[in-house]
DNA sequence: TCGATATATGCTTATATGCTCATATAATTA
DNA sequence: TAATTATATGAGCATATAAGCATATATCGA
C-alpha cells in the first residue's frame, strides 16, 4: 500500500487526507475571504461597521485617511461581500453584508484575545 | 454638539463609533492573524493539518510543492500561532494548534458555502 | 566521526498590494 | 446647464510577500 507512509511509528494515508480536503477552488475562495480581513486598514473598517452603517467620508474620518483610500479598500472588501452599499443622496452608506461577517470578525478577536490577552503576552 | 453629524436625515455619531472600536494594537494583531489565512497555500496546508497532523515531506507531497516553500509558510504560520510543531526523530510534526483555528477555518468556509453554493458562481 | 535524511533559513527575484495624486462619474441645487 | 458635493477609478510608486536556489542545522545510523 503506497498510499501508506510509516513516519517514525506511526502511520499516515496521505491519500486518505488528499481525499478529505475540500476542492482546489473553494480553498482558493476561502483564501481570498481571509487575505480580505488580512489588512488593517479593512479591518478597521469592518470594526468601525459592525457598530454602524457609515458612508465614505465617515469612515475617512475616522480612520484619519484620504476618501480615495478608503474607497480603495471598500472596493476590495465590496468584492469579497464583506459589505454591502446603498446609495442615499450623494453618499454611499456602506454596512457589513451579513451576520457571517461578524461571526468571523469575533471568532478572529476571540482568537486574538485568548493568545494576548490583556495586553500581556500569553505562550503557551 | 459636534459629534453629531447630520446625514441625509440620520445621525450618525462618530465619536460614539470611535468609542466603541477596539484599541488600535488589537485590531492589528487581529488583521495578522487573517492575513495568516490569506493565502492558498497556507489555506490548503491549514486544510490538511485540520484532518491530521502531518510532517514538512507529507505537506510538501500533498500540495505538490516543494520543500523549502513550504517551510517558509509554516514558519508564517508558526509566527501567527496557528500551528504548533513537535520534532519526532527526523521529523517536524505540524498541528493545528488550537480548536480555534479549526472553528474559524470552518466559519470561513461556510461563509464561502454560503456566498457561492455548490461551486456555482453567485454574484448576486 | 562520517554519511544520509529531514527541516530551516538567507538571499534574490517576480509579483502583489496599499497608498497618493489626478481625474472621472454621479447626484443635488441654483 | 453649471456649480458643488460625494464617491469611484486609473496610473504610478514604494513596499511587502511568495517561491526558488543554495546552504546551514539537526538527527539518526554505521
């Protein structure tokens, strides 16, 4: 059985773990879901979000950075449906997507936490 | 009171927002930790790590890659605490390191589910 | 100790990414 | 329509990052 590789005693199907992984492409896609969370500037965003809808300037404010920026990265995070948009007058007012963005965004802070909490660091 | 501010007939309150938005260091370590996610091979060796713990050889057979390359994004992943490695004579065993990183593998994936459903293409 | 095996690490290059500046598009009002 | 306001977008630059190659480190066996 070539499928089966002894490992210093102990034994592992590699085959068995190719087969259980998910297709190439949904591991493509949940890559990009996470390389859109994966920036500081987006995740403030999403923060600042998850407490309001806000438009453009707003969160330009905010976050004390040029409207052009901002819309840059609302781009990227509108393309990953991590926000939606809604024109109203001459603003857009942007708002997460869904309840799965924030689930997301807390399972990561929960993580976060539970390493370096309190401020402190915590090994181990 | 300036911290109102009149939009299109709703108030938005910024300073409310900016309240309520976690310290800046942890919003960074929290985009760290995405960012850890953000990228295929990563992802896919996340993927098998969460089916079973595997060494450097077996990941780099798995994902047909080489050596060296896969070091690298271990060492990434190390750094991010989403894995934990164990030296077994020759052999570095990779794991998971925590129930976490399985639950937000698994919250992202079924956000990617749930935005393209049985690998069709659902942009809204 | 020497040789073989397994992994880690520098260094380099190609590519990706975030931001700025300038400008285009869209919506409101005179 | 023209002017104003709000947002989006394109080009370009500076930096970050992934992977390749060569090599260092570590472990085991003879």
């Amino acid at each position: 059985m070539n499928s089966s590789v002894e490992k210093d005693g102990q034994f592992v199907n590699l085959e068995a773990v190719a087969g259980g992984m998910p297709p190439e492409e949904a591991l493509y896609d949940l890559a990009e879901l996470f390389r859109a969370f994966g920036d500081t500037t987006r995740i403030k965003i999403l923060s600042a979000l998850s407490l309001s809808e806000l438009c453009v300037a707003d969160i330009a404010e905010l976050l004390s950075m040029s409207q052009p920026a901002i819309s840059h990265q609302l781009r990227v995070l509108r393309q990953a449906r991590l926000v939606r948009v809604t024109r109203r007058g001459r603003s857009s007012i942007y708002a997460l997507d869904d309840e799965h963005v924030r689930t997301i965004f807390d399972q990561g802070f929960r993580h976060v936490r539970h390493i370096t909490p309190e401020g402190g660091e915590n090994h181990g």
